[in-house]
C-alpha cells in the first residue's frame, strides 16, 4: 500500500495571548518576546495580537529543544512565552523555568481536542498549551532513489545510501529510529533494547551525510541527499507541496507522535498577559 506523502500536521488550537491590560509588572509592557520553532506560528497569529492589542512581537527561533532549555537555564532571557516539545516541558518544569498557568486567565481550554488535555508529561496543561502536532517519520526523494519508494527504517541503515542519508540532529529523534528498526517500540525503557539501538545508530554513522535538523528538507528536495528522518510538520509540508519527487512516509515499524506547546517563561508572569485559546480547522 502506498504512503501518503502529505506531512501529517494539524493545528490543535491557537493561543492568542492576549494582553489583560497595557501596564504589566513591570511598569507597562509593550511588547511580547515569543522563543519558538520556525514557521510554527503564523505571521497572521502575530499581526492579530498586535492589532487587538497595540502590542509589538518579537520573536526569536530556535532549532532544538536543547537550545531553548539552554537559553532558559542561562537566565535573564527576556522571553515571554517559549515553544517546547513534550518532553522539553517535563525538563524545563523540572528546572523550574516555566510558569505554572493560571487557568482563570485562560479562556476557551474546552475547545483543545480531548487527548491533549491531559497529556502525561504536563498532568491537566498546568504548564503548557498544545499548539500543534505531528509525527516522526521518513522524507525521501524518488528522482534521487532512482524511482525506489522509501518505507522503512531499514532504508536509513543500509550501506547502499552511503553519503545519501541524513538523521535529525536530536538524540531523542535518533533513538526513535535505532529502536524501531531493531523492532523495538519507541518509547522502550529496557536496557538491553537501548543499549541494540545504541550500537545500530553508532554503525549507523558510517553511512550518514550528517546530522541537520535545520534545512534538511532543502537537502532532500535538492538531492543532496536521498533521504532523511523528518518531523512532519510546517517545514516538511512546505517541501512536500513544492516537490513532487519529495514524499513523507511514516516507515513500516511505526513513528511517533509530537507536540509542541506553548508556555510562559519563569518570571514572565508578572508582566499581566492573560490568554486565549482559539479553535483552529485542523489541517488536511
């Protein structure tokens, strides 16, 4: 059966955050400073705020979660509102570096999808609002692969794509593939099943162009090379639409699914902003 090659992506809900009021704690903020993914959250999303409001946005992107944790742990940011990953949320709450969110000040929670609402690493979205989700999978280009359809891990470890093949540069991405290709779930926790996808992913460097998590569907879309692990979202989609020979598969031993939210820095709170959930359509 073929794979679609439609990035999996969708809007969960947007969050127009909202000023309360113009005076903030900080005598009266006049603009928002938003840290995010690229191309996450719309220009349009922004406009609007400014618009409603008469309050400007800055924002800042970063390419790994690892980044953005590092920013934060580094003190005196200056941003408001950041855009971590699932995981990156149980790390930052960790560390104390997000702010719990004040559900009297939040309008709309309701309208979030059901199985976001309570998600594992944030119990109830005490500290984080789902923005949107995706998958972990495959993006290959069939005029570089010769016409051959790309719809396993395997491909990724085979010595015949020598030089061809890119991996996110994302530790956690990486063991999604070195696991699920030895037959493992993604999410395993036992010692001898990370320590077969420990020495997969090693051998597996052998064959690697690289580690980018940046423009490699520009590398993949180019021919530079054949394939590489993707996220399936805003980026991926923009590739697949514009390339016909650049399809997006989730491989035959499954991905995983992402989502990034968004939440307010640690400290950043006092400065008034209330916020609003918005129901967006969810995208085909």
């Amino acid at each position: 059966m073929k794979k679609t090659s439609v990035a999996a992506v969708g809007i969960v809900a947007a969050l127009a955050l909202t000023g309360c009021s113009s005076a903030g704690g900080d005598g009266g903020a006049q603009t928002l400073n938003v840290y995010a993914w690229a191309d996450e959250i719309p220009q349009s999303v922004f406009d609007a705020f400014t618009e409603e409001t008469g309050i400007k946005v800055n924002v800042d992107n970063f390419d790994s979660n690892e980044t953005m944790i590092s920013k934060l742990a580094a003190g005196n940011s200056g941003y408001d509102i950041v855009e971590p990953s699932q995981y990156a949320v149980q790390q930052l709450v960790g560390q104390e570096l997000l702010e719990p969110l004040d559900k009297s000040k939040i309008e709309g929670l309701d309208q979030i999808a059901e199985k976001f609402r309570d998600p594992s690493y944030d119990p109830d979205l005490g500290y984080s609002v789902p923005w949107v989700w995706g998958t972990t999978g495959l993006l290959y280009n069939a005029e570089c692969t010769g016409g051959e359809e790309i719809t396993s891990w395997k491909s990724m470890f085979d010595p015949k794509w020598q030089g061809k093949v890119n991996m996110l540069d994302n530790m956690l991405a990486a063991y999604i593939a070195g696991l699920q290709v030895n037959g493992f779930p993604a999410n395993s926790k036992d010692e001898k099943e990370i320590a077969a996808a420990t020495k997969s992913l090693i051998e597996q460097k052998e064959i690697l162009s690289g580690y980018n998590s940046s423009n490699y569907g520009d590398l993949v879309a180019n021919g530079d090379v054949c394939m590489s692990e993707a996220w399936g979202g805003t980026q991926t989609a923009k590739i697949v639409a514009a390339n016909d020979h650049v399809h997006y598969v989730l491989p035959e031993e499954g991905g995983s699914l992402w989502v990034d939210g968004l939440s307010i820095a640690e400290g950043r709170s006092k400065r008034g902003w209330g916020l609003r959930v918005h129901q967006l359509p969810a995208a085909p």
